[in-house]
C-alpha cells in the first residue's frame, strides 16, 4: 500500500514531480551521453586498428596466424560475456523494449560493462554489426542506473529508461529530435508530454557533449541537388523497390536467426567460427567488414560503378545477415542505413543516365533510400525521415523522404511482415521464456492515449472493461488533471493514467493496449 501511495503522490503532483525528473533527465543525459560517446569512440578506434591491421598482414603468414588465434579468443570471450550477462546479446533495442513492458529487468551496471566490451570485440572482429542499437540500450541501462541511485518509483524508472534510450540514439547520430521520437514511435508506443519533455532536455544535453567530443558536422556530407518536379513520379518506384528489398530483409534475418540457433554445436564453437569466418572475409573483401562506415566514406568520395555497387549491396547484406544471426552484441541499425544507402545508389546509376539528369542527383537517392529501408525494416517511417534530415543537415528532400517511407512502410505491411524489432522482441521473450519479473513492492503508473477510432468514447469508466488488477487513477484532460468517478465518460485524446502492481503490469499493458487498439 505505501509503495502505491508514494507512486501516485509522486506523479500526481505535477509541477514537483517534473521539476525532479527533468533534474534526473539531466544527469541521465550526462551520464549516458558520456558512456555512448565512450562507446562511440572505442568502436571508431576498433575499426582503425582492425583496418591498420589488415594493411600489413597481406603476405605475412605470422601476421596472419596471430590475427586468427586473436579471433578465436574475442569468439571465446564474447561467448563468456553472454553468459556472464545474458541481456547483452543481440541488438539491445528488443531488450529496452522488453523491460519497459515489463518481461525482463537488467542488470544495468553488467550490461553496460559487457556490452561496451562486447562492441570493442566484434569490431575489432570485423562483424557486420553497428553501434546504435547497443547505444539505445547503453543509454536506457544509464538512465536505469540514475533511477536507481534516486530510489524513485518503478514508473519513474521505467520514463528514465526511456529517456536514456532517446540518449542513446542521439549521442549516436548527433539527432537529438529523431532520438526522441524513435522512443515513441518505437519503443513507447504511446504519448506521455512529461515524458517527451524530459527526453528533449536530456537529448539536447547528450547532444552536447557528442558535438564536443566529435564535432559539429552532420554525419552525410553528400551533395543534395534539386530533381525536377515532372521526375518525382520516380519516387513512386523507389518506394515500391524499397519496400520490396525491406521485406526480403526482414525475412531473411528472421531465417537466417532460426538457422543458427538450431545448429547443434556449442555456442564457444559458434562464435569461434563466427569470428573465424569474419577474418575471412575481412581478408578477403574488407570493404564490407564492421558497420558500414567505410562503405559510406566509399560513397562520399565516388559513385562506384554500378556492377560495384550491386555486389557490395548484395554481399554486405549476406554478411550482415551472418553477423547478426550469431547472437553477438552488436545491432542492425547502422547495417540498414547502410544498406538503403547503397540500394539508393543503384536505383539512381540506373534511372539517372536514362532520365536525363545530373550525376550528383545520385547523392539525392541515396539519402531518400536510407529513410525509405528504414521505414520498410523498422517501420518507423517518422523516426527515418527526422534522422535523415538531421544526419544530412538539410530538409530538401523531406517532401520525397515523406513519399518513398510511405510507399516503403506500405509494401511489406501489405506483404504480412511484421517489423524487425518487433520479430526480434518476439524471439527474446520465447527465448527468454520470461513472463515477468516478481517485484511484490513495486507499483507501476502507466499512461494510454484514447484514440479517435476507440470504442470506448463517450462511455463511462464502469462500462469499461479495464484488467480487475488496475486502478485508473486520473485522466489527463486538455493538460488538467481529473481524478475521475465511476460515471466520468472517457473523451478522445484523453490520456488514462492506469496504477498495477509490477507482478501485473506487463498483463495489463498488453490488455489496455489490446483495449484501446494499439
């Protein structure tokens, strides 16, 4: 009783409660901007070593001896990592996920440890793996961390979490607004004004210290020229090849996971293999090793031909499909921007010459392509078109970004994919089989928005069929709180503060989501 009584004194006071998270949101800025900008830069600084390395070990059969003994033991070594902290595997996006609904609760301080770590390893390793899905995950366990040194309420842990996340993405791209939105159009799922103030504060914050760390300059430096309006018809295209290639993506990443968790060897062995197999392939065709920022800087400096092109599209698409499959930490999200990018560059070497247009049109395809892939793998078109722009510096192609995710979030949605992440969170929580995490103290305030197409508009809270083991205990009205009757009618844009112990809430999440069609 004491612990719901303190939930919902704390949330109910407005202006107090506010001020006192928005403090918090600060340090979580600080904090897990520093840890991803940490992040960041030993994985930058990986990379240099690894493709150093590769420049002189050519020839040298000691050099090439040491560098495959050297992968064995970062296969052994990621394999302890994920047994040590089995929560680092994988993206980190799904597992965010995961605990703010309730299935899962990490080891914040091991998960920061071994995922930090663990993304030295796998780039050193070479893996097809980025950083910005562990960032989101570095950046929610570092909000988790503040949570618990302020010994709040599980709801301001869970909204600290979150905020982290928005961290996460920013610190990672220098995209403190897309960072933000991805939370909610992602993650969240929903509307919370407290919560988006806060992530803003703390995204800025975050945003900060990455500009100091790396500078001020947007990610794309691509020139971005201006297509004629009567070629804009060629965007209806894009979109429907996006989609196409997005859905192919997805399932093959889905397959390719099952693939690998039901080969019969022990997991030292697979990824001593994965390993193995990378320095092959490192060796071999280095260009698509690690993320995918060398074949961005390949980009930057010239349009490869079009043969060039499609074979690295093609062979950086099965390797990142091979990296990921493995259960290494490490996430997808940079791979699918990299992806688009070049599936831009191939559609525009193909269309350009024949429509007539200049060559730098190219650069305009390609950076409309990334925010098109991204919206048909994720299926967050809103989060792929703000962090394009925001990585491109530029809005000029906003109009077309807008069409082509649209186009792009339409085909596979029409096609029965589900999204990525969504399949990901899937198989964590089969994987896991984790129905939730006993906290008997805990009491949880969550918040949904009432929707236009909602069937419960205008009836009264009693008709409602909420879950017997939520309360709800206030209404956020045109920004007024009202601490509502049983007679009180729900209106549209409402937003329904609902009470339940931690043991209950991933249940009666998913209830009032199902409830509200969510």
């Amino acid at each position: 009783m004491k612990s719901l009584e303190k939930t919902f004194k704390s949330v109910s006071e407005n202006p107090k409660y506010i001020f006192r998270l928005t403090i918090q949101g600060v340090m979580v800025g600080i904090f897990a901007g520093i840890m991803v900008c940490l992040y960041r830069f030993l994985l930058a600084g990986s990379e240099k070593v690894l493709r150093d390395y590769l420049a002189i070990i050519h020839g040298n059969v000691l050099y090439i001896i040491l560098f495959f003994i050297a992968l064995a033991a970062m296969g052994l070594l990621i394999d302890w990592l994920t047994k040590w902290e089995v929560d680092s595997a994988g993206s980190g996006i799904p597992q965010v996920y995961a605990e703010v609904k309730g299935h899962m609760e990490a080891n914040w301080a091991k998960v920061l440890f071994s995922k930090i770590v663990a993304g030295v390893l796998t780039a050193l390793g070479g893996l097809s793996l980025g950083p910005e899905g562990p960032s989101v995950q570095i950046g929610g366990m570092a909000g988790k961390g503040i949570a618990k040194l302020f010994k709040g309420t599980k709801t301001d842990e869970l909204r600290l979490i979150l905020v982290g996340s928005a961290v996460g993405i920013t610190a990672a791209f220098n995209a403190p607004l897309a960072g933000v939105i991805f939370v909610f159009e992602e993650i969240n799922h929903g509307f919370d004004k407290t919560l988006i103030f806060i992530a803003l504060v703390s995204a800025i914050v975050s945003d900060f210290i990455s500009k100091a760390i790396f500078g001020q300059a947007t990610i794309l430096s691509f020139p971005i020229n201006v297509l004629p309006l009567e070629a804009y018809w060629i965007f209806i295209v894009l979109g429907v090849f996006v989609g196409v290639l997005g859905y192919i993506y997805n399932v093959g990443m889905i397959k390719s996971s099952d693939i690998m968790a039901n080969l019969r060897i022990p997991s030292w062995l697979k990824f001593v293999l994965v390993f193995m197999i990378s320095g092959v392939v490192a060796l071999a065709i280095p260009e698509i090793s690690d993320g995918g920022h060398f074949m961005m800087d390949m980009l930057d400096v010239t349009i490869p031909s079009l043969g060039v092109l499609v074979f690295l599209l093609v062979l950086k698409y099965l390797f990142s499909m091979f990296s990921f499959s493995s259960g290494a930490p490490g996430g997808i999200f940079l791979p699918i921007l990299v992806l688009g990018a070049y599936i831009g560059a191939v559609f525009g070497s193909i269309f350009v010459p024949v429509l007539g247009l200049h060559h730098d049109l190219i650069y305009r395809f390609i950076v409309i392509s990334m925010a098109g892939f991204f919206a048909a793998t994720v299926r967050s078109p809103i989060t792929g078109i703000v962090l394009l722009a925001e990585m491109s510096g530029s809005t000029e192609c906003l109009v077309a970004m807008i069409v082509v995710s649209l186009i792009a979030y339409v085909v596979p949605t029409l096609l029965g994919n589900e999204p990525i992440y969504e399949s990901l969170y899937d198989r964590l929580l089969f994987k896991k089989n984790r129905e939730y995490v006993k906290k008997p103290s805990k009491h949880v305030m969550s918040e949904y928005l009432v929707p236009l197409d909602c069937n419960y508009i205008n009836f009264k809270i009693k008709d409602i069929p909420f879950p017997k083991n939520a309360i709800v205990v206030s209404v956020i009205r045109n920004g007024k709180y009202v601490i509502p009757t049983e007679d009180f009618k729900i209106q549209y844009s409402d937003q329904i503060q609902v009470l339940t112990d931690f043991n209950d809430y991933p249940f009666v999440r998913e209830e009032i989501e199902e409830l509200f069609g969510d």
